[in-house]
C-alpha cells in the first residue's frame, strides 16, 4: 500500500533544516508522497527510513523486459485500474503464434507473414511485438532448429514455448542473446524451467490453473533466482480469464500483494478469427501485458492493434498532428486550401473525408495546441492572427495560384476578420466534417 | 497462498429500464427487454450483481441508405426499400435483441419527409416484429419536434426508446415521452458534466429516472473510442458509487460510427495491404462493440450480421 504524506514524515528527520530545498520536511513528506520528489534529496535520512521507503517506493507490478535493444517489448509497472485516474504506461505486447511441427515451406511462409504485419493508418506505423514458438512437436531438435530460424528470419522478439525444460534448453541456446521469454513452467517444472531461464538470464512465465496456485509457483520460480515473471493467466473459459486479468491487478494495485505483482500473459486461441480478435481485444483492454493470437491476417490484426493505440493513449493529453500544409493526393496550384487544427482526431477525420471525396486538396493544420476547432476558437487559440500566421509559416501562396480558403463551418463567425487580414477571399466550409466531400465536389467545383 | 479479497463493495447501481410493452400492459410488444440494474463494474460478478445482459439493437432506416458500402448493404439488399421487412429479417435471421428505426428521411438535407410518412413506418415496423423498438429522430431539432411528437402519439403505449434530447432541446420530445408513455434516451457528446445536466433537466420535468437511457455519442475504434471508453467508464464507477443522476444504463451507436471509417468502408482496390473489405468492415464493427462493452454498455447500435452474431456471442461468454 502507498504511504501517505505523513506516514513518510514519521520517518524523516524532522528537522525542517531546508537542505532538500523544500521549507519544511512536512512539505517534502508530501512531495514524496506524489511521487515529485526524491528521498535522495534528504542528506540526513536514517538507513531505516531508506528500507522502509524504499520497499514502499518499488512499484506494485514489476517491469518486465522481453528482448533487446529499441524493439523490447516492456510490460508491468502500471499504477492504475482505470485509464482516466492517470494513464496506462506500457502498451500490451501482441504475439503471433507459428508452430515448430509445420513443414519447412508453410514455417517459412508463415513467418514471412507474421514479419509484415505491419500496418499504416492515420500517418503512424503499428505493428505486432512478438512471434510465439509453440512446441507443438515435442521435440528438442525440431524445436531448436525452428527457434533458430526464427531468430534469424524475424526482426520480432521471441516467446519460446514448452512444457519441457530439456527442449527450453535446447531451443534458448539457439537464440539467448535475444532475451526471448520462456513460456511453459507449471508446478511439475518450476524449478528445472527456472534453472533454464537464469542461466540465460531470460524472462519466465508461470502457468497454473487457479490464482492461488499462480502465487504460490511465481514465488516459487522468484527463489529459483528468476527475477523477470509473468503470469499466464489463458484459458479455455473467458469469463474467467477476465475475471483473473481483473483480481490479479486489483490484488497487486490496491492490496499491494507482491506474489502477484507481476505483469501477465494470455493465449487466446478460437476457430474463429472474429471471435479470438475480440477476446483478445478484451484482455489487451483489461490488464493484459502480452495477448497471443493465431490469426495472422493484417485485418484481424489491424483492430487489435488499434485498440491498443487508443487505450494506452494519455487520456489528459490531446495528441497533436505537425501543424503545416498536408497534400491529400495528387494536391496541385489550383488545388483548394482548407484548413483545420491540429488535434490529431480532428485533423485525419477531415483528412480522411477530403481523401474520401477523391478531390486532390491541401490541409493546413493550424496549431492551436492540439484542440478542436471550437474550443481553440473560444479558448481564443483559433483567430485570424493565428490562421495568417499559418498561413505564413507554411507559405500556402506559394503552393496554390488562387487565393480561395475554405474554413470549418463551426467558425464561420471569424470569415469577415479573416477576410481583412489574409486578403483571401474566404468560403465557409461544411461544419460537419462528413459534409466535406459533398462540399468540395459542389460548392468548390461549381 | 491465499489470495486477498478484491471484490469492491458498491453503494449505488445502475437504474433498471424495461423496454417495449405487451398486451397486458398495453402494447402489443411479444416481449419485452430489461435492461441496467449492474451492482458490479462490467462482467465482474464476484462482486455483485453484474446486472442484466448486454442487448444489441439493429438499425433499420426509413430511406434506403445512401452512404453503406457495399459490404454492409449486401446482407440486406433485398429488404433496403421496405423498413417492415428489414426489421423483420433483423429479428428473424440475424438474432437482434431490438430495432433502431433511425429517421433519417425526415431530414431537411435528406428528404426532408413529413411526420405521416414516419408515422406510417413506425406503425408498420411495429406490425412486423414482436420486438420492442428504438425510434431515433434526424437531430435536427426543429424537424424532430415537429415530427417526433406525432410518432410518440402513434406508437403510444408501446414503451419505446426514443431519442434524443439535448441540453438545447429536450422539452418538447421529453413532454411527450412522458404523456405517451415511453422511454427516453439524453445525449450530451463526450461531456459527462454536461450528461448528468440533461438528465437534471429532463427530471425536472418530472420524468422518472428509471426510463432515461444515456447517450455520450460514439467514437469508432481509432476514432475516438477512448474518449467513449472512458467517459463510460467514469459514469459506470459514479452509477455504482450512488450518483443517481448518473445511474442510467448507457447506449452506444457502433454500426454507424464503425461504417463512416477508412477502415470499414474502403474498396479493397484502395486499400490492398488492409485485406478484404468483407472481413476488415465487419470486424471493424466488432472490435468497436467489444471495446466498448468493457467500459459498461446496456444497448449496442449495430449493422452488420456477422458483426452482431460475433459480439452476441462474446457477451455470452464473457457474462
């Protein structure tokens, strides 16, 4: 449980002596408490004080690292249950299962598939983080040959699963140098598994089929010298396995109960691609660090990862788009100019209406801090000083040969001003984005 | 090891509603829905009441729709002239829990038709299906008053769910909720202060709480969702902390928001690295639905059947 501000102040020297910068240790107390502030900062702390923070101060779900370098995948050290009380901080890693008892021509297929699940939309780049050896053929050979290839033939990090140690073994010494998590330790091979997984100094997962058991074995594999955990919470029943996402964040959240506090892991495998995407979608939503699917087609990914991308966006900061000049298609000198802010969520609806009317056009977003078109306009962030200085910046007279700008229909308010000041002659655009290509094949044409 | 008890204790709930009425009390409705009544955070029954199951309501429109692409209008090809029978086939075949009837015809842009050409396919919508129903104004708010009136009086009796009030106009439809007994939905986009003034103002009116559905307008995913999601999610926890001008079960518009994206609509000739339009718009749809649902949704809009038997079948499992 996180200490409060004078549960901190107990323990410090109390001497209000200012050497931490703060005029009372009352105050840095609570500094510390929020989190704004570092014990360290105190020259006379005891060592007592030191343990005690320092315990309270290690985070409730440990951070856990699969793979190396700029592609690892981390997941845990989240602080909150509900995206609004502050923000979820590491994405939900997405694997793609392929299995070691394919023949070598659907293996390698398969693979060539799974690295390209990389997908454009709204002008980013979102792609899956994992692959998920399954060991489907029990065999030590087959599967060290396949992880070998895996490793050599993916840029993706690597989940190494197996119900036996000896196969781990054989299959991690192919690939330990990418830090590849080790999946398949249950209560009949902790120890061996962990044996495998330290020495390598990988990542584990443990797997049982109640809580208390999960507990019980991730305290087990923590003995074994194993210090990166996660939990696998799959099943065959998602109801429960909702429910288990749920109890293990809360019990590790709110109960500060350290034999859970470790990120977790779902396999969630169904005939039906529709079906497993939408229980996949669900743990990723609810607390899930890693969720591993079969299907393998960009439009069954493209979703997941999206929900993804929306969730783990920082719900107190707007997301902006580069404010300049944006040329939808083949956008020439008497092409039309419109332009709206730079809220991301506003900028690509209108961006993706504009493409929809197939009307070549440019779209100068307008840097209003990242807000809509009627809040920067009351906030006074959206007037015609603020367009003509846009204007400017992104040197639209130079890119077009008419001087025609078509404004948001929700400011029409601000045309005669804008008139005055861009010397532009100004048309009164849809206030709807959705009547834009209705507008521009029209009203801009006629 | 034993496990500490997670379970959150909840002071308040989410209101219960029932929807459509039948014979006995009124209507001529074959069943009726009942929804709300969550004791617990969405699908988290060890905790409480989880309340009653998600429904899914499936759109039927009083014109043929303009804009659906080809993959949406397909399964409905043959019924798109004749709202009746598009219902029925909702029912019928693809399992919807209710109709949406959106009138979108009566639009000033869009046909700008009058209150007895609604009228009229309300009264047959009603005739076809045994369901109860979702009557959805244009939202333009002169011709919505103007026409929803009449459409309340024809269908008096029957408890619909109609909609929608604004904190800018909801006396006229909520008057008349109110005299012809039926349910009423407030709207208020992505603004949960603003939500909890409509629903003070249609109470003020004397409409009893238990018969408002809340409407915070629908982000598609990729579209806003998350703003959806977590203003959902913020009126569910004050719904169960004993908010009771925030107690109301909640409806989400999925097909239509889920339809308008890049995603979903585009031809697979301008879109090839996305797959085909017939998997990648309907499970656009899907995860839009699916998403949601976490974040604490009583009725779901939704157009297309494969997307409607996929998320039904995910509530079943997850409930």
């Amino acid at each position: 449980m996180a200490l409060t501000g004078l549960d901190i102040y107990k323990l410090l020297p109390k001497t209000n002596c200012k050497k931490c910068g703060r005029p009372t240790c009352l105050a840095f107390a609570m500094q510390l408490a929020q989190k704004k502030a570092n014990l360290s900062d105190c020259p006379d702390v005891s060592e007592e004080a030191k343990k005690v923070l320092g315990a309270a101060a290690a985070p409730p779900i440990k951070l856990v690292t699969v793979g190396t370098g700029a592609r690892q995948v981390q997941v845990g050290e989240e602080n909150v249950l509900f995206r609004h009380e502050e923000k979820f901080y590491h994405p939900t890693g997405v694997a793609v299962t392929i299995h070691d008892d394919l023949s070598e021509a659907v293996f390698n297929d398969r693979l060539k598939k799974i690295n390209s699940l990389k997908i454009a939309r709204v002008g980013t780049e979102i792609e899956i983080d994992l692959v998920a050896l399954i060991n489907k053929s029990n065999n030590a050979e087959k599967f060290a040959e396949a992880a070998k290839k895996v490793s050599g033939g993916s840029h993706l990090n690597i989940i190494l699963s197996s119900a036996s140690a000896e196969n781990m073994k054989a299959a991690l010494a192919t690939c330990a140098e990418k830090r590849p998590l080790i999946h398949g330790a249950h209560t009949g091979n902790c120890e061996s598994m962990a044996a495998v997984a330290k020495e390598k100094n990988c990542p584990m997962t443990v797997t049982a089929s109640t809580l208390e058991e999960l507990a019980d074995l991730a305290e087990r594999a923590k003995k074994a010298g194993v210090e990166e955990i996660i939990l696998d919470v799959s099943g065959d029943n998602p109801k429960e396995v909702l429910q288990k996402l749920t109890k293990v964040r809360r019990a590790a959240l709110k109960k500060n109960f350290r034999a859970l506090g470790f990120p977790m892991i779902v396999f969630v495998c169904d005939e039906d691609p529709f079906q497993e995407v939408s229980l996949a979608s669900t743990y990723l939503l609810k607390y899930a660090g890693i969720v591993a699917v079969n299907a393998c087609e960009s439009w069954a990914i493209m979703p997941l990862l999206t929900a993804r991308t929306n969730i783990f966006t920082d719900p107190q900061k707007p997301i902006q788009v580069e404010p300049k000049l944006y040329a939808v298609g083949d956008a020439k000198e008497d092409s039309p100019v419109l332009f709206t802010t730079n809220f991301s969520l506003t900028y690509y609806t209108v961006e993706g209406e504009v493409e929809a009317s197939r009307i070549p056009a440019f779209i100068l977003s307008v840097d209003t801090g990242g807000t809509s078109v009627l809040t920067a306009y009351s906030g006074d962030k959206l007037n015609d000083k603020v367009v003509a200085k846009a204007m400017a910046d992104a040197q639209v007279e130079t890119k077009v040969k008419h001087k025609k700008l078509i404004i948001p229909g929700l400011v029409a308010v601000m045309s005669g001003k804008l008139q005055e000041t861009l010397g532009w002659e100004i048309l009164v655009g849809p206030r709807e984005a959705s009547g834009l290509p209705s507008y521009l094949k029209t009203v801009w044409r006629a | 090891m034993e496990i500490p008890n997670v379970a959150d204790k909840w002071s308040g709930s989410v209101s219960e509603i029932t929807l459509g009425a039948t014979r006995d009390s009124g209507g001529s409705r074959q069943r009726t829905i009942t929804i709300g009544g969550a004791k617990s955070v969405p699908f988290m029954n060890f905790e409480g009441n989880p309340g009653h199951k998600p429904v899914v309501a499936m759109d039927v429109y009083d014109i043929p729709p303009e804009d659906w692409p080809e993959t949406l209008a397909k399964p409905f090809a043959d019924v798109l002239n004749d709202p009746a029978q598009w219902a029925k086939k909702c029912v019928e075949q693809y399992g919807a829990d209710l109709i949406c009837l959106k009138l979108e015809g009566i639009h000033p842009d869009k046909g700008d038709k009058g209150a007895d050409h609604a009228v009229k396919v309300v009264k047959s919508i009603l005739a076809a299906v045994g369901v109860p129903l979702l009557i959805w104004g244009c939202e333009h708010d002169e011709k919505d008053n103007e026409v929803m009136p009449k459409v309340s009086q024809a269908a008096k009796g029957e408890n619909c769910l109609m909609g929608v009030v604004t904190q800018d106009n909801y006396k006229t439809l909520t008057a008349t909720c109110l005299a012809d007994g039926h349910s009423l939905i407030t709207l208020a986009p992505v603004d949960i202060n603003i939500a909890k003034q409509v629903n003070i103002l249609v109470s003020e009116m004397d409409f009893p709480l238990n018969r408002i559905v809340m409407f915070q307008s629908t982000g598609a995913l990729g579209y806003g969702m998350e703003y959806t999601y977590s203003i959902q999610e913020r009126e569910r926890l004050a719904a169960l902390t004993g908010d009771k001008m925030m107690s109301m079960p909640v409806i989400c518009d999925v097909g239509h928001e889920a339809w308008r994206t890049k995603e979903a609509k585009s031809d697979d000739s301008e879109v090839p690295q996305w797959g085909p339009s017939e998997e990648r718009g309907p499970i656009w749809e899907t995860i839009t639905a699916v998403s949601l649902l976490q974040s604490g949704v009583d009725i779901i809009r939704m157009n297309h059947p494969r997307a409607v038997a996929t998320v039904k079948k995910c509530i079943d499992r997850l409930y």
